[in-house]
C-alpha cells in the first residue's frame, strides 16, 4: 500500500481517451495524427498568419482601386477646359496686374454692403431685446424679494429649529414644514401674477 505512484509517469506522450459507445478509425487516420507535429499553438500562430496575409491583400487591394481612381480624376481635372477669363477690367477681386482689390471696391461691393446691413440689422435687434429683457428683470428684483420676505424666513427658521430638537425624529416637525410650504406658495402665486401680466 501507497508504495506505487496513482499518477502516471510524465514521460508517456501518448493520449488515451475512452468513450462509452465503441469508435472505430482507420489505422492511417490514427497514424497520421500521431505523426502529425501540429499543437494547438502552431495551428492557432498559422490562422493569424493566414488572416493577416489576406487584411494585407485587401488593403493593398483598396489602396491600388483608390489610386487609381484619384489618378483618374486629376487626369478629367486637367483635361476639363478653364472657365473664361472676365472680359471687363473690375469685374473680378484684382486689377490688371492679378493683385487683389481691398474690400468694396469692385462688382461684389453692393452684394457685400447689402450684407452688412443685414448683419447691422440683426445685431440691433439683437441688442433691442437684450435690453427689453435687462429692464424686465430689474423691474422684478425676485431675489430680493425672496430673501427679504420675513414670513418665508420665520417658517425656514421654525423648520430649522425643529429638526434640530427633533433630530432623532424628524416626522414631528410636520406642522413647521406644512407653514413653510405655505409661505413659498404665497411667493409663488405673486411670482406668477407678476410674469403673466
């Protein structure tokens, strides 16, 4: 007892398997796969070559159909015949010599002065309603009034007060947050009455 090892000896490479139904293969099959240097690791390093040989193909595939293709766009590009050239003297943005014109000064100068005033336009009454809505909210002064009410304050300060005593039971504070609640729908009411009028 316990002098034999349970574990076979490490130097055995061959793989027994036993099945519950009889399986039968051909003796070259056998053979063949006991012949055959293949592992796991050689079979799977053969799969990333294979894959990466054809990403490679279909990229260099890709990259010839678009060359080829921008090759023949530059080529319709400069075969397309040149438009005219302008036939009166400031009819384009540059004098004789093809220096360039300053602003406002050529064909495109009343397209561009129509823009301007245009952008005027927009910008004051931009600046109009800004204005209508800074009088608005210096007319109301909400915050102030919020802050300064004293009822709102005195019910914030009873609520407050109550928790702290009842810190250990804060349903008891009910009727401090119910005046509360009041006093900020009192606000609110006003609020409103003054924002839809």
């Amino acid at each position: 007892m316990g002098q034999s090892s349970s574990k076979p000896p490490p130097s055995s490479t061959e793989h027994v398997f036993t099945a519950e139904t009889p399986v039968s293969f051909s003796p070259d099959l056998v053979n063949a796969l006991q012949a055959s240097p293949e592992t796991d690791s050689t079979r799977a390093s053969d799969l990333e070559l294979h894959i990466q040989r054809r990403v490679t193909a279909e990229l260099s595939r890709l990259s010839d159909e678009t060359s080829a293709a921008l090759s023949k766009l530059e080529d319709e590009i400069s075969s397309a015949p040149e438009p005219p050239a302008p036939s009166g003297p400031l009819q384009s943005a540059s004098d004789a010599t093809g220096i360039p014109l300053p602003p406002g000064i050529g064909a495109d100068s009343a397209s561009k002065k129509e823009d301007d005033r245009q952008r005027d336009l927009g910008r004051q009454s931009v600046q109009a309603e800004i204005d209508n809505l800074k009088k608005k909210l210096q007319a109301r002064k909400i915050r102030e009034e919020v802050v300064g009410d004293k009822g709102v304050e005195k019910a914030k300060t009873d609520v407050v007060n109550c928790l702290r005593e009842n810190d250990r039971r804060p349903l008891d504070c009910w009727r401090e947050v119910d005046a509360f609640k009041l006093e900020v729908g009192r606000i609110e009411k006003s609020f409103l009455g003054r924002v839809w009028d």
